[in-house]
C-alpha cells in the first residue's frame, strides 16, 4: 500500500526532524527550509527563502558547488554528500562549521525537488580530533618509554655478559645467567618493537621514498638473514633482479626482514625463498617458505597487535608484534601486502610497490655484486698466503681488480701502483702487526680513507681496531657477507659509479 502524503503533513515531517532541512529545485534555489536552519545556520526561514542553496556554504566552496547539483540531478538517489570528506557549512555571521548531509531526491508536481538534511558536526568533528590526538599522544609517551628503557637493558645486558664470563667453572650459576640473558633477550626485543610500533603510530617517522633497486635491499637481507637461515639448516634463496621500485629502501628492508624473520621461525625444514617479479606498474616481492602454515580461519587476524596463532602444545616464539609493523611500515610505504597459505605446506607473503626504470648501471647493482663491479680495485693483506689467494681468486671470479699483499710493507708497495677501492685485511698480521696498522698507513700514503674490512677469528682481541670507515667480519667469514661488505663500502663511498 503506498500513500500519497499531503504538502501540509510532508511538511510538519520535515518541521520534525532533527536535523536542519533545507529544499531546493532543479536550479539550486532554496524552496523550503525547517525552524531547524535557524538553529544550525542563524538564518530565520524566511531569509532564506528564494536564495542559492549556495548561501549557505563557505565562500571557496560556492563556485564549484553548480557542478556537484548537476551530478547529483544526473544520479538522483539517496545518499551522504561527499562521502569521507569533511564538509563546511556558513553561519549567518561568518563562520564555518563540519556539517554531515544526507540528500534525497522527491518528484513534485513543480519537477523534481532535493531534500538535503544537515546536521552540525562540530562536537563529533572535534571528538574524533581529540581522540585522534590522545591516540598520538600515547604513541609518543610509549615511543619514548620504550626507547628509555632500553639504555638500561643494554647495560643489563652488558653486566649479564661480564658475569657470565666470570662465572668460572660454575656451571650453575652459568646457567642462570644464560636464562637471564634469555629473559634480557626478549625485554629488548619487545621493547624495539613497541618503540617500532608506536613510532609508527605518533606519524613521528616521514618515509624518505626515492627510486632504487630492489636488488641493494635484498643484498643487505640476505647478510642479516643468512645465518639464522644456516643455524636452522634451511635453505635461504634470495633471487637477483634488476628491478627498481619506488620506496623508503630503509623501511622496505625491516618490513621484509620482518617477513623474512617469521618465515624462518615458523618453517622447521625446507627452504625460504624471496622473489620479485614485474606485474605491470608493480614490483611484487615475495617472501615464500615451507613451514607450517597459517589456518585459513586465522589469515585476516595476523596483522593484529599481540595476535598469535594457536600451534597447540608448542610455545610461540615471536611476540606477536612482528606483522602489526609490516602493517603499519606497508600502510606509511603506501605498499600493497597480500598473504597465501597451506596448512603444513607453507606461506608466501606478498609486497607490491610502484615499478621504476632505473639507469641500467644503477638497476644492475641490486643483481649482485658481480657485473655492476667490473671497475672495483680490492686490495687483500693476509699473511696466509693460501687464503688470501683463494679469496683472490673468488674477487676476481666476481669482477674485480685484486691486489694482494702479505704485510703493511707489501701493501704500501701495492697501493703505489693503483689506489684501492677497498682494503679487505686479516686482522691479526705477522708478529704484532694487525690490519688496523696496515690500512692507516695506507691510508697515509695515498692520503684519502680508503673503507676497509677487517676479517678476524677473536672479536674479543679488537681493543684497538676502532677504525672508521670499517666493517668487522667474523671468521669464517661467508661469501655473501664479504661481497656484500664490499658493495656497501662501494655504494657509501660512490667507487662502483666510476
Ligand atoms: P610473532 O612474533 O608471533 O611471529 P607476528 O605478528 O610476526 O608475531 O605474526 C603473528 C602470527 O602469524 C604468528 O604468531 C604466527 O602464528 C603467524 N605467522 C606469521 N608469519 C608466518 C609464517 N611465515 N608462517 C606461519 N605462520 C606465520
């Protein structure tokens, strides 16, 4: 049954409503407004009768508002006005105000008319303002919490260690430091991550997104990652690509080294394996493993703060905090983030960015060191001739000039003849010469501070090896930790665009 409603009774609904109602025809002139507007905009009704509608919008808006009625009028149907925006209503004595609108569109014998419902917003507006504002506050008071506390953990951690080289031949007390060092292990953990997460949330970090290669971002995880991969005895393969994205490289590299952390916690045999493909204006990079899997039923919950699955009887070893990062890092990128998975089968998770065209030089840097080298001169001491050759032969394999020397005296005879781009030297030399003595005097020679890296079997000797523009290996040291110290040092100090 339909009814056909009177003027008079259509009218005292509107007179009845809450919000400020205001009637307008097909050429945008007001016909009908409710005692409401007074209340809304200070305007009495009779004011406004025959005006623009455009009367009662701030004046920057009203030259653009004939379009928006014609649109409308093309699509008449129910619906907010400018949906997501915050939208401005003008008071009779000037000032704005957030206003919500609802618009609804009526047949009347004098053609077709629009009903626009206005409700001030204001005291919602500034709620969510201050809401929004407490929120932030928090982030920040537990950004720097977090970031306070973790002076003193790191002193903690440091006092544990002493006394756990002091502990002498009890193996009992070892033990409880050991467990304490656990305990000191997670409490940093945690607190890094919060302070990651609340930084994010205090809009305090600005992305620095600029055109690079993927392939420098994948090099640098593939040294941090590596030997976790190794420890678990699972297979790490990330592949080369001279693909180029547009991104904070920084923040793309913790969010797929939070990928790849998980990946590697959650897989027990298999491999890990980061890929990245051009998908039209897109580079997606997936991080893929053959652990154990996330339940369909748990995918959409992941990205939850403190959100775990349920593995049973087995402990979580995460903190939970681990993709609410990768959630917020992708949000501030800008970057897509997508996951599949198989129960007992593994999980790849996907991150799409914009694709860029690099300079082939620039490009062809992330594919590894070899190539994009060609021009590097490597300068390698080590008094044991067999390694230093060996790792001469690897250098030259990969693209570069290699010298080799046996001691400070050769070296300074080597660098005589071509400068190098980079000193790779055995800490620990012949007699009490050690490579921090080498490469100063090199660096005398040839008066500029060629970066080094100093390979050494005891970190705990290094009292004296604070050289600057250095990298510290650990012997045994692996290939891709050294080429990757090399193109650091070649990126840092621009040798590889010669
Ligand atoms: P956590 O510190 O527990 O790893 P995250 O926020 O990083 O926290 O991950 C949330 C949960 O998602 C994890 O507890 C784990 O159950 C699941 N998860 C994340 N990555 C993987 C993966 N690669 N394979 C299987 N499960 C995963």
């Amino acid at each position: 049954m339909t009814i056909k409603l009177s003027d008079e009774l259509s009218k005292n609904l509107l007179e009845l409503g809450p919000d400020a109602t205001v009637v307008v025809d097909g050429r945008g002139t007001i016909v009908f407004v409710n005692a409401q507007v007074a209340r809304t905009f200070g305007y009495s009704p009779g004011d406004l009768m025959g005006e623009p509608v455009e009367a009662l919008l701030p004046e920057r808006f009203r030259a653009g508002h004939g379009e928006h009625r014609a649109r409308f009028a093309l699509q008449p149907r129910p619906r907010a006005m400018g949906e997501g925006l915050t939208l401005f209503g003008r008071h009779k004595d000037g000032h704005e105000f957030p206003v919500e609108i609802s618009l609804s569109p009526v047949q009347s014998d004098a053609g077709p008319l629009v009903v626009a419902a206005v409700r001030d917003a204001t005291v919602r507006h500034d709620t969510e303002q201050g809401l929004l504002e407490a929120n932030r506050a928090k982030s920040r008071l537990l950004a720097a919490a977090s970031h306070d506390l973790r002076q003193p953990v790191q002193a903690l951690t440091l006092l544990n260690q002493a006394a756990l080289r002091h502990a002498g031949p009890n193996a009992r007390l070892a033990d409880i430091l050991r467990q304490q060092q656990r305990a000191l292990d997670t409490i940093s953990q945690l607190l890094a991550s919060v302070l990651d997460v609340s930084k994010l949330d205090s809009g305090a970090l600005q992305p620095a997104v600029v055109d690079c290669g993927i392939g420098d971002v994948l090099d640098r995880l593939r040294s941090d990652f590596q030997p976790l991969a190794d420890e678990k005895g699972l297979r790490l393969v990330i592949e080369p690509t001279a693909e180029a994205g547009r991104t904070d490289p920084e923040l793309l590299r913790r969010l797929l080294g939070n990928l790849l952390s998980n990946a590697i916690r959650y897989t027990a045999t298999g491999r890990v394996q980061v890929t990245s493909e051009a998908q039209g204006r897109e580079v997606a990079i997936t991080v893929r493993d053959t652990g154990i899997g996330i339940p369909t039923d748990e995918v959409g919950k992941i990205f939850e703060e403190f959100y775990q699955v349920d593995h049973g009887s087995q402990r979580p070893e995460g903190l939970g905090l681990g993709l609410s990062i990768v959630k917020r890092l992708a949000h501030l990128l800008g970057h897509g983030i997508g996951v599949e998975s198989v129960v007992g089968q593994g999980t790849a998770f996907t991150v799409t960015l914009p694709r860029v065209a690099l300079a082939a030089t620039l490009a062809q840097a992330g594919a590894g060191a070899a190539a994009a080298n060609a021009k590097g001169t490597i300068l390698i001491v080590d008094d044991e001739l067999a390694v230093a050759h060996a790792t001469s032969l690897l250098l030259e394999l990969e693209g570069f000039d290699v010298q080799v020397a046996n001691g400070k005296e050769e070296a300074l005879e080597r660098v005589a003849r071509a400068v190098p781009d980079v000193i790779i030297s055995d800490y620990h030399l012949r007699g009490l010469e050690t490579g921090a003595d080498v490469v100063a005097a090199v660096r005398v020679r040839v008066g500029s501070s060629v970066p080094a890296i100093f390979v050494t079997g005891d970190t705990s000797k290094l009292g004296g090896a604070n050289v600057g523009n250095s990298i510290l290996l650990n012997k045994p040291t692996k290939v891709d930790e050294l080429l990757s110290a090399i193109q650091r040092h070649l990126a840092a100090n621009g040798a590889a665009a010669r």
